[in-house]
C-alpha cells in the first residue's frame, strides 16, 4: 500500500503544476490549388459569425511527411466562446474562397477547418533548377536529412551500404538501424510504411542510386494523425525519398553470379512507387549462407560469422494501394516464401567450472536440414481524420522443417573420462501461426473511444526419432541404450479485447481503460522406448512398429505427458498524460504520462504425468509506469516502470524428467513471484553543422528471477536441474554516442559509440559434494568503444577508418573460478575509388584479435580482406563486377565464448574464402504513354 498512496500523492503534485495552464483554442487548415492541388501561401482571415475580422495571418508551406508539400495556416488562441465563425482565403489571380466552422467545446483544444481549394486563372510556371551542394547531412529544426548524393558508394550497392555510412547511423545484423544512440522504429519508403514488417528487405534489395534523401525524424502516431493535433504518440523513424525519376516507374535489377569453391547468386528485385500505389516482387538464390559478403565498414566480426553451409532461396512480392494523400484509406499485403537447405558440421569443447574440479565435455557431429518458409502479412486502414479510424491486421506464418544429426560427444574430468555418447536422430516438424488484429477509433468532439480486438493461434506438431547409447566409465554404472520415437503436438490460444476512453483537457488528459486476455494452452509429449520391442533392429531406428498396440506398450509413462492450461487476464488502468502541445504547463515537460494499472491474473494448469498435478495461481499486480520528456536544445527523457508476473505453471509441478540421462530437469512447486523494476535517463543534442550527441544510463533489477540450479555428478557427468528463485540479479548500463565533422568543408567526419555494463549475476551451478553452498555471485564488467572516421577528399574517393575493442573483467569468490580479464579489439580501412573508364574500386582490409585470455587458443589475430572491381557499360544499364571476399584465407571458422559458467571452444564448417564474377542489369519501365 506504501507504493500505492506514494504513487497517488506523487500524480497530485504533478498535476498542482497545471493549474496555471493556459487553454488555447487553435484554429488550422491547409489551402491549395482547386485543379492541380499546388499549395498556395494565400492571406486568411478569421472571421465571426457576422463577418467581422478577428485576426489575420499568412499561409505557410511545409513539407509533411504522408502528404509532400501543404499550406497550413494557424490561428492560436484567437477564439475563446463556443460558436460559428469564417475563413476567408485571399490571394492575387485567385478567387477569394470561404470555409465554416464551429467550436462545439471550450475543451477543443484544436480544430481543423476542411481544406480551402481556390480557383483561379492556371497559368504554367516556369521551371526552376537549383543545384544542391553535396553535403551529407543538414538539421531542419528536429528533421536530420541526409544527401544520398553526397557519399561515394561501390556502384551497385543497396540501401544497406547507405545507411551504414551515415554521420550518426548504426546497422546491425538484424536489420536495427540506430541514429544518434536512438531506435529507428520504422523504415518508410517516401512517406510510407511499405516495409514496415520486413525492412532488412528494403535494406538489402533497395538500389541505393534511387535514393535522393534520407530523412530521420519524430513521425506522428495513429491518435495523433486521426485528432489532428500533438497526442505524444511520436516515434523515430527513417524515411527513404526517392528520386524524382523514380516515382511512378517501375525499377529493378537483376544479378547473376558465379564464383569460385562452387560460389553463386542469382537476384532479382523490381519495385514501383506512385501516390496511388507501391508494388514490389524479389528474388535471391544464393549459397553464400544468405547474406555472407564483404563487411560494410566492418560492422561484423568473425565470431559473427553464420555456421554451416546454408543455401538459400527466397521469392516475394507486396502491394499497397492507397486511396487518399492523407494515409487514412489504404490496403497492403506482403508474401515471402523461403526455401533453405543447410550443412552444419561441429567441433565442441565445453569446460565447466566447478569449485573443486572442472568438467569438460567433448562434442563431434553433423546435422543436415530443410526448411520451407511462407509468410503473409496483410492489413487495411480505413477512416477519416477527425471523424473515425478503423485497422485491422491478419498475419500468417508457415514452417516445415527437416532435420537429421548424428553426434559423439564425452564427458571428463581433470584425470579420467566419465562417460560417452553415440547419437543418432531425425526430426520433422510443422509450425503454423495466424494472427489477428482490429482496433476502432472514434472522436467525440474533443475525446476519442478506442476499442480493439485480436485473437492468435499458434500450433507446433512433429515427431522424432533418436538412438541413443551413452557408456559410462564406471563399473557400477550400466550402459543405457534408448531408441526413442518422440511425438508431440502443443497448441496456443490467445484472445484480447479492450477499450480505452481519452477524455482531453488542453495540456493534459486522463484514460481510463480495461483490457481482457484469455489464454489457452494445450500440450501432448508422447515418448516410446523403441529398444523395448522385441527382436528390435537398432539398425534401422526410424521405423515404427506395425501394430499400434506394439508402440503402446512401449510408452514411457515418466517422460510422456499432456497439459491443459487457462489463463484470464483483466487490467484496470487510470493513465494521466501530460501534453505540452494542447496545453502549456509551468513544469516545462512537453510530453509525459503516469500509468497505474491494477492486473488481475488467474492461471489453472491441469497437467498429467504418472498421475494428476494440478496447479492454479491467482496475483494481483500494481504495475506503474512513468514518463516525461522535455528540453529544447538538449532532450531529456526519464522513464521508471514495475513489471511482474507468475512463473510458468508447468516449471511448478513436481515432475521428474530423464528423457536425456546425462540432463535430469525437475519441477519446483516453491517459485515466487517474479518482479521486474527498470529505469533510464537519456540526455541528446542535435545541433547545428552535423553535431550530435546522445548519453543514457539505466538500470534494471529481478526480484525472484528464475535461475536453474544445477549439480553436477563428478563421478558419471550427470547434471540434475531444477528451477529455482533467487534475487540478487540487477544490472547497470550506459552508453554515450557523437557525431561531428572536423572540418568546415565537412570532409572529414567522426562518429564514437562509448559503452558500459556491469552485472550482477547470481550463479547456481555447483556439484553434489558442495550442494550446500550452491549460490555464489558472479561480477561480469565490460566496456567498449567504436570509432569511425571518414574523410572524403574528392567526389571520386573515399576513405573509412574504423577501430574498436571490448574489455571484458568477470570475477568471483566462488571457490574454482578463474577470474576473467580479456578483451577484442578490430581496426580497419575500407576505401572506394571512381576510377575512369566507369570503373570503380574498394577495398576493406580489418584486423580482428583477441586478447588476455588463460587459454592460447583463444588469443588469436585475423586479418580479413575483401575486394569490389566495379565497371559499367551501356550507359550504366549494364554492371560487371568482381568481388573477393577473405583473399587472406585468415577468416577463422572457430569461435570461443566465455562466461561465468564456463569456456567454450566451437568449429564450424563455414563459407571459405571466394572470388566471384557477376552481372548486374538495371531496368526501367515508364509506364506513360
């Protein structure tokens, strides 16, 4: 209750600050031409009833993201009386042109009066061209814009290559693209969310010379677009403009490769963007392990490296149509289909470190798989600004997959070997998943009622065969051979509903809301011991019995089981929100919210093995939120919330599982509650002439996280684990980010990403002859820092300079553990040359070491060097292009990991070192007569 009433009386003193709130009553709307729909910065009066003028002002034109380039005209604070007034447009060689409107409420905080089209004399233009400078990035007040134009990229690059070049920008493997230490949440193609569920397909198939302008900013959300007005919904994101010859054409290329090792790649992409429409169709035949290729200013590193031999096929297509300029009638669906078929061959050493002697396990094997992939994404969006907005979203996923291993692996101490495993398996399994979204908005003149619904179903079948003959060194201990045929099917249900009602004050608003999830789950494992069948044939492990009866008898009641589960969900929340842009405020924060959920949570879980374990759980959690952000100049932001929630119900029941001898799992009906606190600050600055910086510092805590105690047996291997609760896991994390040039021409520019984190773990890991003194606390620290700098001399070449490293200091007290003190370090140039005869060159030449470790297997040093030749004909439809990736023949296909628990060394067979010759056609197709 202490949290409960502090939070309370916390909410009472912020809302004091707004009692000297001013309410202003703001009056806009946009003008353009009647025929062409040009915006046109036209006088506008505001006028009563009676025609009397109240106020003047001028049309301003803007360039709004959705919608181009509009005339908004603002009158702020003019009006103050419920009532009907005028706007009267004016301007020379054009009709004086009028709207109506009303403020229905003294809570109307905005009102947008319905678009003025004037008429006029049309008259052509004459057409101005300016020529732009190539800089490579500008600030418009809270916009950062980029000049595609202004960096020197490898001819046939794709927006990957772009984005990762940018003063600022980070891309990951992933697909995350980060500016200035901050999350990019969407990725738009000129205004628009076109690969809003895939962007690494924008990133990976988009030519980068299509790209006139990139620009990052705070784009509005949904609440925000349909009230016409500031609802503090923004969210940063990326939005690719493309050049102007590439609106309302289709576009594409295609490559073809071959290389050496029996390399190849076949692609294609087409896409077409217009006002009314975006089409797009791809695809990539490679054997390069998908997305293997020469780094992108090193941004990878070889322990990144993918495993295994991967060939890839991948076909999509996606289509939107849009019915209005404003986004708020459109549909759009997305199709991927993807084939893989994989070769993973393995090396494995595993130390365990234990108090008095240290396990190490030894692992040799291969698995060979398939892997076909459908995706569907689909969403339409129908509404009216200030009226009404519907959305709903049906998603489909599909997963066959095929996988057939056979592995060696043993278990030793410092003096002997405790045991051997000989492993053969196949396994087969389908995924499906659909999913299923709608949401309703509706204003109530200055309040809206949000209503939405979703249900998820999600089911997961397949069935296994294995042989398994582990040897144990003892005497005493028997061989156990196991020819098991697993059969499982797990099935989910999830459906919620909920409405939220926005009731709006100018400068701050209260919400009340109430959601519902139901939640139904539903398993069946069912084990057979083959190997107890009569006259069975080893040989042959992956046959099943004629008779059902036969493999009935043979089912392994201790290991096989079915569960039902339900769960219900009801969440009561009063949300009060804090809004600078409706409203002023004396405690200068312009956005800000304060949420004090109550949620009520009943689980029953009905589960069987050997008999009936039922368990059921009722919590009820207080789960409050905050937020403020402010600060013009420098941005501040400050966040603190509490998360809880009850431990899965099948890790509460007493069971007692052996399927794998040397891995016992059991039950822990004792877990608590798990609670979660987390909080940040982030301070950012971005300035004039490139200058931007970014710092924030956070920290989380878990009370009751679940951690799995593990003994082992020192005699045999055997590891028996078990649930438990423990606190004492918090950790601290911050980061500071700049970016800036070093010269006034801006040639050179320096971008520093500076990190730090220090856990607090708590380990469970010992073996049965120290069971009593099982906890012990593990300190991980590591720091790190990226620096890239990039000069560019002339428009014709290029040079990056890149160089990180990351040290890393783990230490315990726990008796047997070796402290840790080790680092990585890269450095790197990478540099592009426009060469004459349309030719082009680059070269990424890294250097990659490890360092400080005990092990000297682990202290190694790579030197990776890639190359591009580029050379164009036929007016650059045509691109020939050579490109070696790992000439050195350094590039290791071993990676190590070491953390509290232990060392790991592991081999994989990986793409080896290739030269490859391909063909790149680029296409247009102008669709006007």
């Amino acid at each position: 209750m202490n949290r409960i009433t502090l939070t309370i009386f916390f909410c009472l003193l912020v809302c004091s600050g707004l009692r000297g709130a001013n309410y202003n009553h703001n009056v806009q709307g946009r003008i353009a031409d009647k025929i062409t729909g040009e915006p046109i910065p036209a006088k506008v009066f505001l006028l009563n009833e009676d025609s009397s003028v109240i106020d003047t002002t001028t049309a301003v034109v803007e360039d709004i993201p959705y919608q181009g380039k509009i005339s908004m005209y603002v009158f702020n604070g003019k009006i103050n009386k419920k009532g009907h007034y005028i706007i009267k447009a004016v301007m020379p060689d054009y009709q004086d042109t009028y709207a109506d409107f009303e403020l229905k409420s003294l809570r109307q905080v905005s009102i947008n009066v319905k678009p003025i089209l004037m008429g006029h004399n049309y008259h052509e233009l004459q057409e101005v061209v300016v020529k732009a400078t190539k800089i490579k990035m500008v600030m418009y007040g809270d916009t950062i814009v980029y000049n595609a134009d202004a960096f020197n990229l490898a001819q046939g690059s794709m927006l990957d290559a772009l984005v990762s070049r940018l003063p600022g920008a980070q891309l990951t493997k992933d697909g995350q693209i980060f500016v200035n230490g901050r999350h990019v949440q969407s990725l738009l193609i000129n205004g628009r969310d076109f690969f809003s569920g895939n962007p690494k397909m924008a990133l990976e198939n988009l030519p980068s010379y299509t790209v006139n302008k990139i620009k990052v900013y705070e784009r509005e959300g949904s609440a925000s677009r349909l009230m016409q007005r500031n609802m503090g919904d923004q969210s940063l994101v990326m939005d690719v403009k493309l050049k102007k010859e590439y609106n309302a054409i289709t576009f594409g290329n295609v490559e073809a490769g071959l290389g050496t090792k029996s390399r190849f790649t076949l692609k294609g992409f087409s896409m077409k963007s217009s006002q009314k429409e975006m089409f797009f169709a791809f695809t990539n035949i490679n054997n390069l392990n998908d997305n293997q290729k020469p780094s992108l200013q090193g941004q990878w590193m070889p322990q990144e490296t993918p495993n295994g031999l991967l060939t890839n096929r991948t076909a999509g297509i996606g289509y939107a149509r849009f019915f209005d300029s404003n986004m708020d009638k459109w549909l759009s669906t997305q199709n991927t289909i993807v084939h893989n078929d994989g070769d993973y061959q393995t090396l494995k050493s595993t130390e365990v470190f234990l108090p008095d002697r240290n396990l190490t396990k030894r692992m040799q094997g291969g698995t060979n798989t398939k892997a076909t992939i459908f995706d569907s994404q689909n969403s339409i969006h129908y509404g009216e600004r200030g009226k009404y907005s519907t959305m709903a979203n049906l998603n489909f996923h599909f997963k066959r997959n095929e996988k057939y291993g056979m592995y060696y692996t043993s278990t030793s101490d410092t003096t002997s070997l405790l045991n051997e495993l000989i492993e053969k398996s196949t396994d087969k399994n389908e995924h499906y998943h659909v999913t299923f979204t709608n949401s309703y908005d509706i204003i109530n003149i200055t309040d809206f009622l949000h209503v939405d619904l979703g249900a998820e179903f999600d089911k997961q079948s397949g069935r296994s065969f294995s042989l398994y003959d582990l040897q144990y060194e003892d005497a005493e201990a028997a061989r156990d051979f196991r020819n098991n045929h697993l059969r499982y099917d797990r099935r989910r249900w999830d459906v919620k509903a909920g409405t939220v009602y926005n009731w709006n004050w100018p400068g701050w608003s209260l919400r009340p809301q109430y959601q519902y999830d139901y939640k139904y789950n539903k398993a069946n494992s069912s084990l057979y011991r083959l190997d107890k069948l009569e006259n069975r044939d080893s040989t042959h492990y992956d046959l099943l019995p004629s008779a059902k009866a036969a493999l009935l008898s043979v089912l392994d009641h201790n290991n096989s089981y079915a569960y039902t589960e339900y769960q219900n969900h009801h969440r009561l929340m009063l949300e009060w929100n804090i809004n600078a842009a409706s409203g002023a405020n004396k405690l200068n924060i312009d956005y800000g919210y304060i949420r004090l959920p109550l949620r009520l949570v009943k689980k029953k879980l009905f589960y069987t093995r050997l008999g009936r374990h039922d368990v059921s759980e009722n919590a009820v959690f207080f789960e409050p939120e905050a937020y403020f952000r402010g600060g013009k100049a420098l941005v501040w932001e400050v966040r603190a919330d509490m998360k809880s929630e009850i431990p899965e119900l099948v890790s509460k029941v007493d069971y007692r599982d052996d399927a794998n001898p040397l891995y016992i799992v059991s039950g822990n009906p004792d877990l608590k509650n798990i609670h979660r606190y987390n909080t940040s600050l982030s301070l950012r600055h971005e300035g004039a002439s490139q200058r931007l910086w970014y710092a924030s510092v956070e920290y989380n805590k878990t009370d009751n996280d679940v951690a799995y105690a593990t003994l082992y047996d020192t005699h045999t291997g055997v590891a028996t684990m078990m649930p438990v609760s423990v606190n004492g896991n918090w950790r601290a994390k911050g980061q500071f980010d700049y970016s800036l040039p070093l010269d006034s021409a801006r040639r050179w520019t320096l971008d520093n990403h500076l990190t730090f984190q220090y856990s607090h773990n708590v380990d469970m890991t010992t073996t049965e002859e120290d069971a009593s003194s099982m906890r012990s606390v593990v300190n991980n620290w590591q720091w790190g820092a990226a620096v890239k700098l990039n000069f560019r001399p002339s428009e014709k070449s290029e040079f990056a300079f890149h160089a990180d490293g990351t040290y890393y200091n783990l230490n315990s007290q726990r008796s047997g553990f070796k402290n840790i003190h080790a680092g990585a370090y890269r450095l790197g140039l990478e540099t592009e040359f426009q060469l004459p005869l349309n030719f082009s060159f680059g070269s990424d030449l890294s250097l990659y070491a490890r360092r400080g470790y005990q092990e000297s297997m682990m202290n190694t040093t790579e030197w990776v060097w890639n190359i591009h030749l580029h050379h164009s004909f036929m007016k650059g439809a045509l691109l020939a292009k050579l490109t070696g990736f790992d000439l050195l023949h350094q590039l290791s296909n071993t990676k190590y990991e070491m953390n509290e628990q232990g060392r790991t060394e592991t081999w994989y067979n990986n793409l080896p070192r290739y030269v490859m010759c391909s063909l790149v056609w680029k296409f247009n197709i102008n669709h006007k007569k």
